[in-house]
C-alpha cells in the first residue's frame, strides 16, 4: 500500500532546515521533486517545503517509491548506483532547458560533485554533461526538422543561450551545422 506521508509540522521542518542530528530516528522527510529520502540532518541543500512528506521511517518511504539519499544514508540502506544515475538522467531528460551545472546535480542528487562526477561516469560510461549535451542536440534536431525556428531561437529552445557554442556543439555531435542540417532538410 502506498503512503502518501504527511506535510511537515513547524518542529520538522525547523528540524530539517537545522539538519538537527537529535531526530534522525524520531523521521525522514521525503522529497516529491527527486523521490529521494532522507534523515533530519543531511547535509544536502534544503528542499521547497511544498515538496516534502514526512514519514516514520526509511521502510514507509520506500514503500511510496522513494529511494534512500546516497549522502546521509538513512535506515543504512544505499541507493544502487545505477538507479542514482537512471534518475539524473530523467531529470535532464525533463529539464533540458534548465541551468543544470554539476553541482546543480550534486545538490539535487544528495551528493558530492566530484563523487557524482566519478560514480555517473563509472555506470553509465559517459559525463552528465555529455549526456545532457546530446539530449540537448537530440532535441535541437527533432525542432529543425519540425518549426521553422531560426538556428538562433533552437539554440534557446534547447538551454543553449550561447549561439556560437550551440552551433559548435552540434555540429561536433551532428557532423554539421545546423544551418547546413536545416538546408538538408529543406532539399528533400
């Protein structure tokens, strides 16, 4: 049965802004934005209070679909590292347009930069940002093929604000640019 947790009391959300170590066993808090839990005292950036649930323990969070934070640990359990992944990658794969910067991840994932950088890399074989860049491009190609944006305005549309860049990218990605992409297109 899934439990849908409670909004936090003053006292736990003021426990979860202290990251207050005295009541890691009285609760965890769960985040609705990542599906991820954790215990009062994590020391990861806090969350939007509109998107905690408060739960009596790490089992009752789990069972409503949230997976244990990879820095606090709580109840002791570890999140796989291939299911840490899987999430960052849907979450780009949401946010694309987004800033989404490495610490930006860290922050969001409940861990470390350089162990997110290290631990990705290892499970998946490539960079988040290289992974974040070719579903940027992906989607850049799929709005040339389908609006008649200008290479400028697809390169906003896709979280590139940096037009040369975009262009550089996708065709480093591509093997053209995207004027030259687009002028293929309109030969068929």
């Amino acid at each position: 049965m899934k439990m849908l947790g409670s909004v936090p009391t003053e006292l736990e959300w003021q426990a979860i802004e202290d990251n207050n170590a005295k009541v890691d066993k009285e609760f965890v808090y769960a985040v609705t934005s990542t599906k991820i839990c954790c215990r009062p005292s994590c020391p990861s950036k806090n969350p939007n209070k509109e998107n905690v649930r408060i739960y009596r323990n790490v089992e009752l969070a789990m069972e409503a679909g949230f997976r244990p934070c990879k820095r606090c640990k709580p109840g002791g359990i570890r999140l796989p590292d291939e299911i840490w992944t899987d999430q960052m990658n849907q979450y780009m794969d949401q946010n694309y347009t987004e800033h989404i910067t490495l610490q930006f991840l860290a922050d969001t994932f409940h861990g470390s930069p350089y162990h997110l950088q290290r631990v990705y890399k290892k499970a998946k074989g490539y960079s988040p940002t290289e992974y974040l860049q070719k579903v940027r491009i992906n989607k850049a190609v799929e709005l040339l093929q389908n609006t008649g944006l200008s290479v400028e305005e697809v390169g906003h549309q896709v979280g590139l604000h940096n037009t040369s860049y975009f262009i550089t990218l996708f065709k480093s990605l591509v093997g053209t640019t995207p004027k030259q992409y687009k002028k293929t297109l309109e030969g068929r």
